[in-house]
C-alpha cells in the first residue's frame, strides 16, 4: 500500500509541474501587457513596475525565478491590485470557496449516496424509478440554470430564502449550496446505484444471505462498502468539478469566493492573479485526486496488498 | 421447418443480428424514441433555422422593448425588442454545432489514440495511456477558462479546447475495448485462419467495439453542451454578435425578475436538448448492452 | 444427539413433497421446478443430478427462500425440516434457520466469498449472528474449523482476505464457513466444478469424511453423474424440471431404467479409442520449446523445454490441471502466442520461422478448436459468413461457388441447413461448437490442435461433439492435438497421450500403457483423481444391456 502511495504521488509531481509550466507561459504569451490598457505610463515608473514583476528579465529566467517564488509559496504581487499580494487575495477568497465546496460536497454525498442504494435494493419498481428521475434532472438542469430558477422560487416568489451573499443573512448559504451540489448528487446516485446493483448481484451476497443475516446486515456489512468504491474514486473528479462550477455559482449570489475573483480577474487580464490562482487550484485537484484515488485503492483489500507492504 | 431440401443460402431463413436486436429493444424504450425524436427535430430547425427564422436575426425594435409572448412573437422579445424565439433558433445552431463538432473531435483523437494503444500493446501503450492518465489528473476546465481569456473567445479554439478534454474518456474505452475483443477466442480464431490484421481490424474487431462507441458518443455531447453553456454564461464562450443558448441563458439570468420568459424558454431549450441526448444514451447504452466500460 | 432412536431406523433430514416452482416474466411462466419429491436421510448423501437448465439449483435454493420472488413463485408443495414446512415458513423464521441448521457451499469459490472481508470475520459471522456467543469464543471456533478442513496455519492465516488463498483452500473456507453452527443439512451445489481433479478428488474426499462424522443429511447438486459415483447414498436425477428416476446409487449405476439416465451414463467417458495403429512417420516434430511470459528479468515459464512428436493419421492427447501450461503448447504450435525458443517443425518448414504468405500458407493446413463456443465466434456474423471467411480468404473457393461448400459444411458438422444465415447468439452452446469445428475444418487442414472442446458443454452435448470429432477425425484424416484436463475424454480418443505438469512434461506413453502402468507419482495422483474410478471400472461396461 506504501508503495502504491509513494507511486501515485510521485505520479502527481510531473503533473503539477506540467501544469505551472503552461499556465506560466500561456500567460506569459497571452497578447497585451499587464499597462497596455492604461495611459501612457512614465518610462522611469514603467521600469520600475517590470522590475517589480520581473518582466525585465528573460523570459526563462523569469520562469526559473517563479519555481523558485513557488517552492517559498509565494505566489507574487497582483497586477491589478497594487500593493497586494496573490497570496492575500486567495486567502481571502478561497475559506468562502472551501466552505461552499464542502457543503455541496455533503449535500452531493449524503442525498446522492442515500438515493442511489434506495433505488438499487428494488430495481425497477417506484423506489428506483423516482429517485432515478430525480437524478436525470439533477444531471439536465446545469448549476447555470438550477440556480436562477431557485432565486427565483424559493428568493423573489417564495421569500423564504435569501438570493445572494455568504453568511450576512440566515439561510442565505443553503441556495448557493444546492446549487452547487445538486448536479454531483446526481452523479453521485447513478453512481452509487449501478455499483450497488453491481454488487448485490454477486455471489457472494448469496452466501451472506445463505448464512441467514438479515437483509440490512447483508446491505450494510457485505454490500456497501464494494458498492461504494466507485463513488470513492469519483470524488477526486466530483471535487474539480465543484471548484469550477463555484465560478458560476458563486457569480449567480455574489459570493466574495476565489472563483468569482477568479473570473473578475480573467476578465481584468490580472495575469499573476490568473497564473497564481490556476496554480493553487490545479495542486488541490491533484492533490483529491490522489487522495481519492488512495482510498478508492485502500478500500479494496487486492489493491492493498499487490503493492506490499 | 424443410431443413435439408435448402439447396441455396439464399432460401434459408434470415437471422436476427445484433444491431437489429438492439434496434427492437430501443424502439420499445419509450424515453429514448422521444430523445430521438426531439434531437432530429432540433437538428433539422438548426439546420433550416436561416430560411425559417420568424424575424431577421439582428432585426431589433427598441421601441417594442421586452414583451410577453404573444401572437407575433411566440416567446416573446428582449429587451431590445428581438424576437426570442429567433435567438433561441440561431443560439440552437451554435450550441448544437459546439456539442456534435467538439464531440466530433474528441471522437476522431480518442478512437485514433485508444485504438492504437490497445492494438499496438506493450510499452507503445503503457506511454500513451500514461500520458492519458497525466492529463486526465489536470484541471481542464480550469484551462479552458485560461485558453478563452488569454486568446480570446474563438469560436475554433473553443472546440479544439473542448474536444481536447473529452477524448481522454473516448482513448480509455477503445483502448479497452480493443484490448478485451483482442483477447476473445474469435479473434485468435481469426489469426489462425491467416486474415490479415487489417482484415482482423476491420472484420472482427471495429463491428463489435462500435456499441460502446456509440454509446459515450450520445453521452458526450451533452457533457460538451454544458461545458459551453458554462463558458458562455461567464462571458468566456460565445460572444456577441454570435449568441448561443449558454449565452441567453445569462442575459435572462439578469432581467429574470421583470422578464422571466427570457430565462424560462432557452433555459427549457437546452433542458430539452439534455434529457433527449441522455435519454438516448441511456437507452442506446440498455439495447447495446454496455457495460460501464469506462475504465 | 436428538434423533438417536432406540430402533436405528433411519431419519430423514429433510423430506420434499411435490415441490413445483415457476419463473413468471413479461415473456409468460415458465415451470422450473415440476412437482418433485426426494428426501435426504440423516447421515446419508443425496445426490440430484442434471445438465444446465433442468431446475436443480432451483429446487434447493427455492427451499431457503433464496429464489427471489418475483420472478421466481413456489406453486406448491412442502418440504418438511423437522415437522415444519419450510415453505411455509416467514422470511424471519427461515432466516434463522439458514446457516444454522441448513447451510450451503456453493460452486464457485473465487466469485462465494466476501473480497472486501477477512475469512475470519466471514467465518464467525453466522456464530455471532446465530448463537449468544463472545468474539473470542467465535474466534477460537473458527480457527478449529479450519485446521478441522485442513488450511495449514489459521492462526496467521485467518486474517488474510479470500484472493490470498487458492480455489481449492477458498473451497475449503466455504465449507467451514457453512459447518460452523454445526448444521444437521448441507446443501451443496456443484461444489467441485470450478476445481482442478485433483483439488476436487481432495475436496469430495474431505467433504465425505466431514459428513461421517458428524453424521449430517448432505443434499449434493451436480451436472456429473461420475462426480457423486463416490459420495452419494441416493442419486435423484432431474431433466427439465422433472425428476426421471430416482434411487440407490447402485441401482441407478447398474440398471437405470429410464432412457435419460442411461443417456448420462453413456455420456461419461468410458473406454478407451479402438485400437488402430498409425503410421509412426512425424507430422508435427516439438524440440525444446519454451514459451515463457512476462518481463525479461523474472519471466513466468508457463511453457518450459517441451519436446515430443505428434504422428500422421493420431490423436495425441494433452493433459494437465489448470496452469499446467498445455493451452500455451497448442497456441505455440499455431504461432498464436509468441514461441521463446525451441522449434516446431510442421513436416519439414520451421513454424516459428514463417512469416508473411508463408505462414497464410500453412495456416489452411493447421487449424485451431477453442473451448469457449461463446467467444470462439464473432457475435456480428452469420454462420454462413463465419464459414464461408476461410474459403474466400484462401480462394478455395469463389463467391459464387462458396455457398453450396458451406451448405456442405453445415451438413458435415450436423447442423440444420437453414440455420446458416442465423447469428451465434440465436445457437446453443453444442451447436455453436459445431459451428466453431466446421470454421476449423473449412480449409481441410491436416492437422488441427482442439483445446479443451468439449469442457463448456453439459454431460450429454459433450458426448454428441466427442462423437462428431471422432468421426470427422476419421473422415477428413486428421491429425489432432486434443488438450483436455479431463483424463476419462482423453482416454476415449486419445491414441497417445503426454501428461504436463507446471510447464514441462512429466510422462508420455501409449492411451493404455498410461492408464494401466503408469510410471509417474504426479501421473498416478492424476489417475486416482478420476471421479467415479470405482463405478466406472465396473466389471461390465456401462449401460451394456442398452447399447
């Protein structure tokens, strides 16, 4: 099992280096300057700026001087922002984010999971039919849309629930987390279905039923934890995912979260804010990824002791 | 049954073959006839769309602002008096057009690739799938969202982008694919008859990889859709001029309170669009008896 | 100790009465299970005997409430387990009996056991949910259990999970697993198929030797009559739902009545190939031959220094448990797996050496029979195109002329003329495998290597194909290279036979040379393994009085 761990994180190394390489020089030949918009600028002050940004120097010495900023875990100044730092900006938005992306996490896990071994314990009856329906929609109505039509429901006709914002008003982060989780939800009940189904189809599950455990223990002790591997090893996906989709979400509510800074700053061209911030979200894709994957792998005993310990 | 007196193949009794049994069985699934259906009708408007558009594309009555549905305009206008039901038709063309091109593309890279891996073998495979495992561990739509803002949003590049994404699951179930069928015994038998690999590919191997194929191909354009509308809604997709359902989706987002058509009719557009390609996949996926071969 | 009476009358365990069971789907009702009776007697083995399809396991997994219903429906009967009917019984109560007082093994060990559980939990699960008994007292049970069923050390073992162990030691497992709450019925349902002959001569051994001591009632479910020759008190055979005959074992053995017995007896591979001496000139020549997988640096050997002849006009047979490397000799022969070194000499041409049309060439003359009729075939052509492939492929003949050779073909291997423009999946398995054969035979080839043919067939099908084999071997002059692990097939058609054993041969001799003198300890052990040996070396052959 050690070994597999050291294997696949070893694997995540060239693929965060991968990723700071081409974010670095996408951005760096991105057309436009970061003062091209702005008045012409005096010659001395614009020296000293492309100082500051190291924009003086060689385009590979530049990238050198980066991984060397990145190893200390500086993620330099914003272009956009004098006098901040990317780091300060991520500090600020990204606790939203996280809190988001972990209440939609839990509402995608806990409805998605519980749906989907409903439905498969009696396939093809109403028990699985309707969750199953539900999920469709969950899966059809993308967050761009499922929110909209919540603000409007439950925020301008209902009134029962605040439309934008994060935490000045009670219930205003129940919107935003639905939103944002009811599409993983979705996946994850189809999910959870097909595996349990795969599952209790095993024979296997006879002999636990041949033994005469009754059929929650059948489900809970022998069922479940077979069934639930593939959602493990979807998690790692789920969770990129959360983190894009919280752009739209979070520009939806007006959630001061890093993926509506994110899109602010695409939109300003804010280069070191864009280089920083794909930087700080793609090592945390990877790193779920890796973290889901680990457990996916734990989960089953073949995996864990083919690679030793 | 006169079983011995055939003298000619042509007099024997004609067989029912996978395809057509796969055929019976998702004509009897009444979800996915209706995807089906809806999608052709969809794909035909787009395509007549020019010649059968109720008003001229750009034609804006500024004076008429946003109005309700109504006898001359079906779903209404915006709020520059266009006719929306002729937004939705052109936004269907270039939403449409994304989902089958990208696809298209991710279709071409991912059979090309998977298939060659999973032929080939050996260290040859080991390399490409894992280059195929690398990129998948990259945060794509995080890049796409870089690629818009750095160049700009180009329509070309959009599905280049896009296709880019999706053709990792493609190479993963050809590759698999190819390399269970390579493994079958009919297979084998085949070699052993002396047909050439050619013959062997086009024969035995690519008639039976196909229904899985099919399959995520269904699955994959509406996964393509969404990714634009998701690009589009944050002002990184499709740009004006051009409109998109994404796109409409976003500007009735923002007038939704006063007029709530403006949302609700592209919005049901793109849903409709959704459930009928998921539905047939879904359905394809029952008749052809796909296992989730993803992996 | 309940039922020990002051008379030993025997006391049955289990007694079924009229038990009829229907699969009811979209498609209409089928009658799986038809009004059958049979009892199992303390102490005593009852065998029920059928091929795939005559509602067997039905009838014993109907009894624990283990058929699912719907689809499956009990339309009557009773099956009395001490004075209550188990048919009667609600799903709680059942369930308490399961796995106490009746369990059961099942047939495939690697797919039985939990992958995601130790043994060791999965063993004491049915104690602590049966009986009021401690962790550690459930434990320490489990632990006797398995030194009772012979897995060597279970105290370092018992927490290992089921893909460490082999099929046979799972098997074992599985039986401590249902002997644990001491049972008074074992129902077991083939539970030596998936297993090597001599892990299933082992495994029967055990289970018979469990049975008398603790003298529980064992109702035994196969489709090998030749399996429970050994084991078995009463034999019940049943064909589409119905039990055809029923009795003492020996009664059944000597004098079986009834037409569809007497079919299964005669299906079991008796005898041995008359004697016809071939020509003693070589066909296929094997030197040292190596086939050898896996990274350069620890290669898994599964082929290792190989050398015998295969002569003109015989039937050569290849025998070996599972592993033994003897599918691998027959792909090399026919350059279907990469040869490592050694050489194969078809006549005179080096078969490893050919290539391109050379090898096209020589591939009309050699052909391959697989043991899977359901991968063997492509599932999107016709028979007709299945059969027609090689003889356009090899101009043998023309598209216009091709049709009237297949019809030829379809007539040759016994299959209905009208069924050539049928798809495989629209065929059973034995007249797939006549499909496979005629693909095999279309070229004439002269020599053609048949790996395992008949081991996916039921009893009665696998004697039809053996008999079709023989006969077009004699018909076409073929040379064969018939690999099996079942020795009793080998017999009746091999004229030579080469025993393998982990890659390299053990002994080579002459069908009954082997059979009567054999000179190797592993080639014994293999002979001894050869379930029914003692019946089916009655004095008078088999079924006699109805041949």
């Amino acid at each position: 099992m050690w070994r597999f761990i050291g294997f696949r994180v070893l694997q995540s190394i060239p693929v965060l280096l991968v990723v700071i390489t081409v974010t670095f020089f996408l951005v760096r030949i991105a057309p436009g300057g970061p003062f091209s918009g702005e008045k012409a600028v005096i010659p001395e002050v614009k020296a000293a700026l492309e100082a500051q940004y190291r924009l003086n120097l060689p385009m590979f010495e530049q990238y050198t001087a980066y991984l060397g900023d990145l190893a200390r875990g500086d993620l330099g100044p914003s272009f956009k922002y004098p006098g901040r730092s990317v780091n300060e900006l991520i500090a600020a938005g990204f606790p939203v984010t996280a809190e988001l992306g972990l209440y939609a996490l839990l509402v995608a896990i806990g409805i998605g999971a519980i749906a989907g071994v409903i439905a498969a314990l009696r396939p093809n009856t109403a028990q699985d039919y309707v969750p199953m329906s539900v999920a469709m929609i969950g899966i059809c109505v993308p967050s761009l849309l499922m929110g909209p039509i919540l603000i409007l429901v439950f925020g301008i006709y209902l009134e029962w629930l605040p439309v934008s914002g994060w935490g000045d008003m009670p219930g205003d982060k129940i919107l935003p987390a639905i939103t944002l989780g009811s599409t993983y939800a979705a996946y994850i009940a189809r999910l959870s279905r097909a595996g349990m189904l795969e599952v209790m189809s095993q024979d296997y599950i006879r002999t636990a039923r041949a033994k005469g455990l009754p059929e929650w223990r059948v489900v809970t002790g022998h069922a479940l934890r077979g069934g639930m591997i593939p959602v493990v090893a979807f998690l790692g996906p789920a969770f990129a995912g959360l983190l894009s989709g919280s752009f739209v979400v979070e520009t939806i509510f007006q959630i001061p979260g890093l993926g509506r800074f994110y899109v602010q700053a695409a939109f300003n061209r804010d280069y070191t804010m864009i280089l920083g911030a794909t930087v700080f979200l793609a090592t945390l894709i990877v790193v779920f990824n890796l973290l889901s994957d680990i457990l996916a792998a734990w989960m089953n005993p073949r995996l864990r002791s083919q690679f030793g310990d | 049954m006169n079983t011995s007196t055939i003298t000619d193949i042509s007099e024997a009794e004609q067989g029912t073959s996978l395809w057509r049994d796969a055929w019976l069985r998702l004509r009897r699934n009444r979800l996915a006839v209706f995807g089906l259906a809806v999608l052709l009708v969809f794909v035909i408007i787009a395509i007549l769309t020019p010649w059968i558009a109720p008003y001229g594309y750009a034609q804006q009555q500024l004076a008429v602002g946003a109005t309700p549905p109504s006898a001359a305009h079906w779903l209404g206008t915006d709020i520059f008096g266009r006719d929306l039901l002729t937004q939705i038709m052109y936004g269907g063309r270039v939403s449409l057009a994304v989902g089958f091109i990208a696809t298209a593309v991710a279709l071409v890279i991912g059979i090309t690739w998977g298939a060659v891996a999973g032929y080939v073998g050996g260290k040859v495979d080991a390399v490409m799938m894992r280059l195929v495992d690398i990129l998948y561990a990259l945060p794509f739509m995080i890049f796409i969202v870089l690629l818009m803002v750095v160049f700009g949003r180009n329509m070309l590049l959009l599905f280049l982008a896009i296709g880019a994404v999706e053709w990792l699951t493609m190479a993963r179930i050809m590759r698999s694919q190819v390399q269970t069928l390579r493994q079958q015994e009919f297979v084998e038998a085949a070699i052993s008859l002396g047909l050439s690999p050619a013959t062997i590919i086009r024969r035995h191997l690519v008639p039976n990889a196909l229904g899985p194929i099919i399959v995520y191909t269904t699955l994959t354009i509406p996964s393509v859709m969404l990714l634009e509308a998701f690009l589009s809604f944050l002002g990184l997709g499709v740009q004006p001029p051009q409109t998109s359902w994404g796109l409409l989706i976003s500007y009735g987002a923002e007038t939704m309170e006063e007029y709530p058509w403006l949302l609700l009719y592209p919005g049901l557009a793109l849903i409709l669009t959704l459930f009928s390609l998921n539905f047939l996949g879904d359905g394809l996926r029952d008749a052809l008896d796909v296992r989730s071969a993803k992996d | 100790m309940r039922w020990t009476c002051a008379a030993r009358r025997i006391e049955p365990v289990l007694k079924v009465e009229n038990l009829s069971v229907s699969f009811v789907t979209r498609m209409g009702t089928t009658k799986a299970v038809d009004d059958i009776s049979f009892t199992v007697d303390k102490g005593k083995i009852t065998a029920i005997i059928g091929e795939s399809g005559s509602g067997k396991s039905v009838a014993c997994y109907s009894l624990l409430g283990l058929v699912p219903q719907p689809p499956g429906r009990i339309d009557g009967g009773r099956a009395l387990f001490h004075d209550q009917d188990l048919l009667q019984l609600d799903p709680t109560a059942l369930r308490k009996i399961r796995g106490r007082d009746i369990a059961m093994i099942f047939q495939d060990p690697m797919t039985c056991l939990n992958p995601y559980m130790t043994i060791g939990r999965q063993l004491m699960e049915p104690l602590l949910y049966h009986k009021k008994v401690s962790r550690a007292q459930a434990r320490s049970r489990a632990l006797e259990l398995l030194e009772e069923v012979g897995i060597r050390d279970p105290v370092s073992t018992i927490d290992n999970y089921p893909h460490q162990f082999s099929g046979g030691m799972r098997q074992r497992v599985m039986i401590a697993m249902a002997l644990i709450n001491e049972p008074e019925l074992l129902i077991a349902d083939e539970p030596t198929t998936a297993l090597d002959v001599t892990i299933q001569a082992q495994i029967l051994k055990l289970l018979a030797s469990l049975q008398a001591k603790r003298d529980i009632g064992v109702l035994f479910i196969s489709h090998d009559l030749a399996v429970v020759a050994d084991i078995a008190d009463q034999i019940v055979v049943m064909q589409q739902g119905r039990i055809v005959e029923a009795g003492k074992r020996d009664a059944i053995f000597r004098n079986a009545s009834h037409p569809y017995t007497q079919k299964l007896l005669h299906a079991i591979p008796h005898g041995g190939k008359p004697g016809e001496r071939p020509v003693c000139e070589p066909l296929v020549t094997v030197r040292n031959l190596c086939t050898w997988f896996g990274s350069r640096k620890s290669p898994v050997k599964a082929v290792d220094d190989v050398s015998f002849d295969i002569l003109r006009g015989e039937v050569l047979g290849l025998v070996g448990e599972s592993g033994s490397g003897k599918s691998t000799i027959g792909r090399s022969l026919l350059r279907l797996v990469p040869v490592t070194s050694g050489e194969v000499r078809f006549e005179d041409t080096d078969v490893t050496a050919l290539q391109g049309r050379a090898l096209k060439n020589l591939r009309r003359r050699m052909q391959f029979i697989f043991q899977d009729p359901f991968a063997s075939l492509n599932p999107r052509m016709t028979v007709y195109d299945t059969l027609a492939e090689p003889l356009l492929l090899h101009g043998l003949e023309s598209r216009g002329t091709v049709g009237a050779h297949v019809l030829k073909l379809m007539d040759d291997v016994g299959l209905a003329r009208a069924f050539v423009r049928k798809y495989p999946h629209e065929f059973s398995g034995g007249q797939r495998q006549r499909i496979a054969i005629g693909r095999a035979l279309a070229t004439r080839p002269e020599f053609v290597v048949a790996d395992e043919p008949v081991s996916a067939l039921d009893v009665t099908i696998q004697a039809q194909i053996l008999a079709l084999m023989q006969e077009l071997g004699r018909e076409y002059g073929l040379t064969m290279l018939f690999i099996s692990h079942d020795l009793s097939v080998v017999r009746q058609l091999a004229d030579r036979i080469v025993v393998l054993h982990k890659g390299t041969i053990v002994e080579q001799a002459g069908t009954e040379d082997l059979f009567e003198r054999p000179q190797q300890a592993y080639t014994r052990q293999l002979l001894q393994s050869i379930p029914g040996r003692t019946l089916l070396n009655l004095d008078a052959p088999l079924g006699e009085s109805t041949a």
